[in-house]
C-alpha cells in the first residue's frame, strides 16, 4: 500500500561536505566531489568531497602523529569518558538535524531515526566511557620465581569502514569503543550515506576530541576504502559489509603489514516458527525480521521456515497483514517501509525477484517497484521455495521472503544451517525444550527466541562462518582495540627408535595417497633420519573431511568440559611417561639440547593438557541484562574444524599450546607439523589416540607448507587457522584464509626483538641475560633478543664480560649434557644465518667474535657478536634466527625506546636495570606483546604470548590461547512483567 499521508520537517542546511582531517574540514587533494542522492527521488542532495589514497595518506599520518605523540592515547580512561560524554549530549541535542540527514541520505524511516537510531548512537558513546577507565590487565602468579602481569594497550591507528544501512548506528558501534580504548582512527563512511559521519565529527571535535584522534574520508570503497585497508600504517581494520567485499578487506591486510581484522559480513538468516507458536505473533516478528528497514539490514529473516501445521494458516494471515503495509516518503510517520538507499541497490533487488519467480518460485505477494520516482519497492513474499534457488541462498539485501515448510526439528536444523552464512537466526515456540535445542544447534553469532532485530548495546553481535568474525557492541567491542602485553665437548651420537612416519587421519597412520615421501635430516650430521610420508591437498581434503564428521557428529564436541578435561589428563600422563622418547626425537628432528628439551619442552607440553583440561569446564558465557522487555545469555561455542600450522623451533610445544587449548574448546583439527621436525607431532598423534580422543578429532598431516599447508590455510571447510611461523608466510596464511572462506585466522610471526640494559643493572647479570636472549635454543627463537642496546656508561665493560662469556659457551652435540648451543635446523637455514653474517661484516659492522661456521659437517655456527651496528644494516632490521647478535649504544631512555619501537615488529623485548621507574616507563612505552624485566625467555602457561605490529594478532598460552578457538552466540527472548526490568 502506499502513502498518501504527510509530514512536516524542515530541510536542514548540509553544513559538512568536506574531508576532515586533523581537525580540520578540507578539500579533497584531486579537487573531486561526488553526488549523494535522496532516495526518494533519486535528485542530488549535495556534492561531497571525493578522497582516494593521496588523502587516507594524509588522514594515517595525522592519526599516527596523534597516536604516537598526541594526548588521548595518554589520557586516563575517565578522562577520555568524560569528553565522550560530552559528545553524547551533543549527539542528543542535535538529534533532529542528525536523523533528518539520516533519512534524506538512505531512506530511512525519520521517526525510526528520531526514536531509535540517533539515541542509541549517544547511549553507544556513554556505554564505552563508561567502560574507559575500566580497562584492565591481570596480575598472575607463575611457575617458579616469576612474576607476571598483563597490559591492555590499545592498538594504534585504526581503520573503519561503515556500511550504508545504518549509518549512525555503526559510526559508533565502532568509534566509541576504539575511543575508549585509546586508539585513533580513520573512518571511510559508505558513498551512499556521508553526511551523517562528517556532522559528527563537528561534533567530536567541539566535544574536545583532540585533532588527528577522529578522522572522516568519504569517497568510494575501491579508492579510499582500499588505500585504508592496504595503509601499512594502519594497524586494525574493522568493516562491516557484504562477504565479497570483506574478502578484498582481510585479503588487503595480508599483504600489506597483517593488521588485524574484524568482519561483520553478510547473512542469509533463518527464522523458524513450530507449529505452537502464535500465529499473529509469529506474524508480526516475521515482518519485522525481513522488511525493518526495507530489508537493507544483514540479519535479515529472509528464510522463513514455518511447520506444515501452521504453514496455510500463517500464509493467509501474512497476506492480510501486508494490506496495511505502507511504503512511501520515509519522512510520513504512517509509513512503515521507505526506498532503498540507491538505484544501484534498487534495479538488484528486482533482478532477484525476477530470479525467483524464473526459478519457480511462487510469487504470493509484492514483486513489483512502486510510484514513478526514487527507489520504493513493495514488500515481496515467495512460496514454493526450493533451496538451490538464489533467493534462497544469496543475501538480497531488501524486503523479499522466501517461505518454506517444514515437519520435523531435525530437517528444520539442517535447513537453517544449510548456507555460507551465519550471522543471525529466529525461533518462534513456546516449548522450552524446542528453544534451548535449536538455538543450541545453529551455527548463528545470534539468536532471538520469540523476537527478532532486539539489539542491546551490552550484548555482543558478530557472525559465524562465512558472515565474518569479531565482535562489535558489548565489551568484546572494546576488547578488540587493544592489545594485551605481558610483562616477565662431542658425545657418541644417540638415536632414538622411529615409530611414526605416516600420515595421522582419523585416528589411523596411513599412507599419502600419493605415496610420496620426504626425508628428514639430522642436524649434528646432514645424515638422513627416516622417510615420513608427504601429505598434499588430497591427504588434507581426507583429514579435514574426518574432522569435520567429528565435529559436526562426533562425541568430542558433544561431551562436557568435565569429561574432555578427563582424556587430556590422561594425555598429559602419557606424554610424561614417554617424555624421553618424544625429547629424543625433538633433538634428532631440531637440533634442540637433549637435557633442555627434557626438563623444559616435554613437561611444558604435559602441563599445557593439564592447564586446558581444568579450562574445559569453565566455559561461559554471561547472562545480560538488556534495555527494555528483553533478557540476554551469550553461549561460547566451538569454533569448529582448526588447521594448526606449527614451527619447528619448539616442535612439541607448540603442538601442545595450539592442540590443547582447540581440544578444551571442544574443536576438531588438522595439525600440519613443520616439514623439518615432524617426528614428535605423530608420537604425540598416537598418544592422543592412546588416552582416547576419539578418532577424527586430531589429524595430523605432515608434508611442505606451499602444498599441505596452503591446502589447509585455503580449505573451505576448515574454520579457523592457528599458524606461528615466518612472517612473509603469514602473510600467505592470511590472504588464503581470506581467498576461500574467510576463516578466523590467529598468527604469531616473526620478531626483532630489543633488549636494553641500562647502566644501573648489574653487569654480570646483564651479559648472562643477553646471552639467554639470543644464544638460546641456537638462536632460532622468534622472540630472540637479538639487538641489544647497552647504556654508554656500561658499554665497554659489558663488551669485555660478552667476550669472555663467549669463550665458555660450548657448541656440539644436542645429546651432550655439557653443550650449550646445538646445531641449527637445517642447510638451508644454517645458509642463511652465514649469509647474514657476511651481510653485517660487508655493511660496516664490526665482528667482535664469533662468525664462522664449526666442524665439517652439520650445521653448527659459532656464537656471533657485532658491534657498531647501524639500524639500517640488514642485521639489525631482519629477522636472522640464528645466533648473532646486533649490540648497539644508547645515551637516554628517549632513544632507547626510539630505537627499540624502530622495527616492523613487535613481538618481545627485554629490559635490564634496578630503577622501577625506568622498568615502568620502557615497559608501557615499548610496542611488544611480551615484556621481560631483568630476565629473558621466560614462559609461563598462565601468560598470554602474541605480537604486535608484523608480529601478528592472537595470543597463544592462557585462557585467551583458548577464546580464539570460540565463537560468542549471542541469545535474546522477550521477558514480561518481571519486577526486576
């Protein structure tokens, strides 16, 4: 029906049409403007500034400048809330020139806009500086005589991309809590919908944000958008919009400096409405779900599943409810449904309808455009809708139903969950059982019992599967603007029994299907070990296949916490009782000091089960008290089939640190061992098996990473990678994960790490602790302390000690109880640690010792030192992992930390001094994910351990090694006349 009613509003003046950048309001550097249309007429509104990537340069640098250097990132947190207070009631007091703008540029409802939108971007500001001065790390108590405490920092600059459909809305869906957080910004608004973002920033400016924190460039998704994403400056991007065009985003950020990404995508939402539900209700929740909005909103209930008990009764209703459906000017408060934000969406819309009715759908009611201008559409209702048929699998973004009937709770499950997508689903019943069921079993971010659309800005809100990953709105929004810091002679040759040397796929050692193998060599020797079999995309389609049955119908998911915990105790003992064998074959596979790798790797490993296992049963989720007649649980789900990718630096570790912490979340995965220390991941494969993880949940494919490893980093049905690794192949993980099914992707890379030794430490201590920092483990450690700045007024005694030391230190063999560095992996890597060598004696370094390689065969270098090193030289900018290390002068704290930040990286550093003010202040000023004081390498289970920077996003070890291996389901249902609302 359309309207024939009218409004009065006063067509407001559009004051902002310029970038604004630094503060200021500016011209574009290319002097382009493109046209924002009303779309109700589809007439110009205005000429707005159009930028590209000349500008988003300009926009970067001054958010870097204000982060690096400016005030907000070191205001306190109540300080910053008080000052976003201040823009809430600037947001309120401006309301109506705000949802006027709203309306004009995207058709939305102006009452809509008035009531709902407007407000609840101010309330969104409030509820994050209200949470601002609460931004808090932990304190934990480690093994040993250690202590630790984590840091919540905030990331840095910032990227937003905000969609079209609720402009307002998510402007601050992602600026309030990147504010809170302490971090500075670029927002690129949709082409469609600018006005609103740049009235705003007026007003985050006059509320006292300071210059650089809050910057708008509007201009097109694939200039601006992409220059955004692409900025190696930038250091987290947020988008919401459509899958496709998410993939472009998170493939960008791969190759660019692998900035971390949170995705808010699209949706193909089922709601399912049984056979008990009342019908007008059901009705009415179904209309709200599809057509709120003209169906421009990701969650949209477009698949509409109705019992075959209810189904004719609910089709004849419908058809009478549309009768009092009115679309028209957004502007008319009788109107229930505006135009669609632009003709480009408009003409896509009726194509689908087209498709549907081509396809053989049934067109009951709708289907047809309405009046002679702008963009309206009448609401559309199909039947006879069959599954394959693109309007039933694509998002369409517009108010089109696709009926379909259903018998049982079991095919309705499979129906629901049959799509890429899963960002939202609806349950109409009455039956509890019904409910606690199906909202249990959809693979959906959120769920709405008996409702839909019912938003709360304290209940988290993001997808599943191919509708993206992160979360915005609640304190998970928060959480993803800040990084977490952490502050803490030769013998006879042995060789252990080889029992294991096949591929490990649903709880079988089988063959590859190729029947290829691949060697692996002994570094004391260059000698080969044994043949193990050589996995490629066919033997990684297999195992993922099996994880999948595990996962989708295995026992592992389905089992309690409790009883999960149980088998990885078990896990844990038997890894004890063969620590031996599996220390044995981790110094024959790496080169790894036999005594080292069997007083610490082994039973760290055992002790990773045992930690997960006591976590497998405190699993929560929260229940939330929402505004208005709505309560609120959130679920913490599996995230489904893992692909682990491990190093082979600490082969056993890191097999434990990513498998258990999966294994307690309750996933299934495939483990794909580094090609050079296979050996101890299928001993350990068997264990598992042994202790009675169910066959299909740990598969293990060893082989090459171009071949095994990129099969899983780009399987479709693989749902997040865990990968630790060089960064250069990180950067691959990120772009295949983002190439196939945008799959949730968690990187530890590379590092070059600082360590500063101030002149007040104690110098013998200083030198040991250098010396761990770099020499340990030959060097091939990711947070080596490779370049080491020593205060001038201790420089040339520490040089004096560094050289004595090194006369005591022993290179030999691993199984030698009296060595100190063993040999490095392999040739190849042995190679590249010499060449580096001849890198820093050609660019002017001084070789204070060390330098060469030993013996005639194997692959042992001595332990390497330069001085006068210059930070551009290639020693001092690369990551060599190997033993050498860059020694480098300082004079002021200033420049230490200058020097320290001077990197890509950001994984770790080190500092040496007795002064708790210098500690305090390097510490919360160097950008690191693990801060050691007056120590170096010191691992705990407890402590969370990532980078920043090029180092990568996600954390290994603590309770957050495990949340990445979750996924937050968010449940809303309606609760009336309680006496607490």
């Amino acid at each position: 029906m359309a309207s024939n009613g009218s409004s009065v509003w006063k067509m407001p003046e559009i004051k902002f049409t310029k970038l604004f950048i630094n503060g200021s309001f500016v011209d574009s550097i290319s002097g382009k403007t493109f046209e924002t249309r009303d779309p109700r007429t589809g007439e110009v509104i205005a000429k707005v500034a159009e930028g590209d990537k000349q500008d988003v340069d300009l926009a970067v640098k001054a958010a870097r400048e204000a982060f690096d250097y400016g005030k907000w990132p070191r205001k306190s947190g109540f300080e910053r809330g008080r000052i976003m207070m201040k823009l809430a009631d600037l947001i309120d007091e401006h309301q109506e020139e705000l949802a006027i703008l709203e309306s004009l540029d995207s058709g939305k409802l102006f009452h809509h806009n008035k009531v709902m939108d407007i407000p609840g971007a101010a309330n969104s500001v409030r509820y994050y500086a209200g949470a601002a001065d609460k931004i808090h790390g932990e304190t934990m108590k480690c093994s040993g005589e250690f202590q630790g405490y984590t840091l919540k920092e905030p990331i840095g600059v910032v990227g937003h991309i905000i969609p079209w459909n609720f402009p307002s809305v998510m402007f601050f869906a992602k600026v309030a809590p990147a504010l809170a957080a302490g971090c500075t910004m670029i927002v690129k608004p949709a082409e469609q919908t600018p006005l609103t973002a740049l009235y705003y920033v007026n007003l985050a400016k006059e509320a006292g944000i300071p210059d650089g924190v809050l910057n708008v460039i509007t201009g097109f998704g694939s200039t601006a958008g992409a220059a955004l994403c692409s900025h190696m400056n930038v250091d987290a991007i947020s988008f919401t919009g459509s899958t496709e065009v998410g993939r472009l985003v998170m493939e960008a950020s791969a190759r660019s400096n692998l900035k971390p990404v949170s995705l808010e995508l699209g949706g193909k939402s089922p709601l399912i409405i049984f056979n008990d539900a009342d019908v007008n209700m059901a009705i009415d929740v179904a209309m709200q779900a599809i057509f709120y909005n003209k169906g421009e909103i990701c969650i949209a209930g477009s698949r509409v599943f109705v019992h075959e008990g209810i189904y004719d009764e609910f089709i004849k209703k419908i058809t009478e409810s549309l009768k009092d459906w009115v679309v028209g000017d957004p502007f008319d408060s009788n109107v229930n449904q505006g135009p669609q934000v632009d003709k480009k969406q408009f003409e896509k819309i009726l194509r689908y309808i087209e498709y549907g009715k081509r396809d053989g759908a049934t067109l009951l009611t709708g289907g047809k455009s309405c009046g002679k201008k702008g963009y309206f559409i009448e609401p559309t209702i199909f039947t006879d809708v069959k599954e394959d048929m693109m309007i039933a699998r694509d998002e369409i973004f517009g108010p089109v139903m696709c009926l379909m009937k259903f018998k049982t709770i079991e095919e309705v499950i499979e129906k629901a969950n049959n799509t890429i997508y899963g960002l939202a689903a609806g349950i109409i019943t009455n039956d509890l059982n019904i409910a606690n069921r199906v909202s249990r079993s959809i693979r959906a971010g959120i769920i709405w019992i008996n409702c839909y659309t019912a938003f709360d800005r304290d209940c988290p809100y993001g997808g599943y599967k191919m509708s993206g990953f992160g979360r915005d709105l609640g304190l998970h929004a928060l959480e993803k603007y800040l990084q977490e810091k952490t502050s803490n002679g030769v013998s006879k040759l042995k060789t252990p029994e080889i029992k294991f040397t096949k591929l490990f796929i649903n709880g079988q050692f089988i063959d590859s299907v190729s029947g290829k193998k691949f060697e692996t060599i002994d570094p004391r020797t260059g000698e080969v070990v044994t043949q193990v079999a050589e996995g490629d995309k066919e033997d990684v389609d297999i195992a993922v296949k099996a994880a999948r049955e595990a996962f989708d119908h295995g026992k592992w998911p389905r089992m309690s916490g409790f009883d999960r915990g149980r088998i990885m105790l078990k896990l844990a003992d038997l890894i004890d009782q063969h620590g031996e064998q599996l220390a044995m074959l981790d110094s024959i596979d790496a080169g790894k000091l036999l005594h080292i790798t069997g007083a610490f790797d082994i039973p760290f490993a055992a002790n990773c089960f045992r930690y997960y296992a006591g976590a497998a049963d405190k699993i929560h989720g929260e229940t939330l008290k929402c505004a208005g007649e709505f309560q609120a649980y959130t679920l913490k789900e599996p995230v489904g089939v893992v692909g682990h990718i491990i190093p082979w630096n600490f082969p056993t570790v890191l097999f434990a640190a990513k498998v258990a912490a999966a294994l307690a979340a309750g996933c299934t995965m495939v483990v794909k061992p580094a090609e050079q220390s296979p050996l101890s991941a299928l001993y350990l494969a068997h264990l598992a098996k042994e202790a009675g993880i169910p066959d299909g949940v740990i598969n293990v494919i060893t082989g090459y990473g171009p071949t095994a490893g990129a099969a899983i980093a780009s399987h479709m049905d693989v749902d997040a990678v865990s990968f630790t690794g060089s960064t250069e192949v990180g950067k691959s993980v990120m772009g295949a994960a983002a190439a196939s099914n945008l799959k949730t992707v968690s990187l530890e890379l590379g590092g070059k790490s600082p360590l500063i030794i101030f002149s007040d430490a104690d110098i013998n201590m200083a030198v040991q602790t250098a010396w761990q920092a770099v020499f340990f483990n030959q060097g091939e450690m990711c947070v080596a302390g490779s370049r080491v700045y020593v205060q001038e007024g201790i420089y040339d005694e520490f040089m004096k000690k560094a050289i004595e030391n090194a006369k005591n230190w022993v290179v030999g063999d691993p199984f030698d109880p009296q060595v100190h560095q063993g040999p490095q992996v392999d040739k190849e890597q042995f190679e590249k640690v010499l060449r580096y060598i001849e890198s820093g004696k050609r660019e002017g370094a001084t070789l204070l010792t060390g330098g060469n390689a030993i013996g005639e065969k194997g692959y042992y270098i001595e332990p390497t030192i330069f001085t006068d090193v210059k930070e551009d030289m290639l020693i001092a900018k690369d990551e060599i992992f190997g033993p050498v290390m860059s020694i480098m002068k300082f004079q002021t704290i200033e420049e230490a930390i200058e020097k320290a930040n001077n990197t890509r990286y950001g994984l770790a550093a080190g500092i040496v001094t007795n002064d708790l003010n210098i500690a305090n202040r390097v510490s919360r000023s160097v950008r690191a994910g693990t801060i050691w004081i007056n120590c170096y390498i010191i691992t705990d289970i407890n402590i969370p351990f990532g980078g920043y920077k090029m180092s990568g996003f996600g954390k290994d070890s603590g309770l957050e090694g495990m949340e990445k291996y979750l996924k937050i389901k968010s449940v809303i249902t309606p609760i009336q006349n309680s006496p607490w609302l």
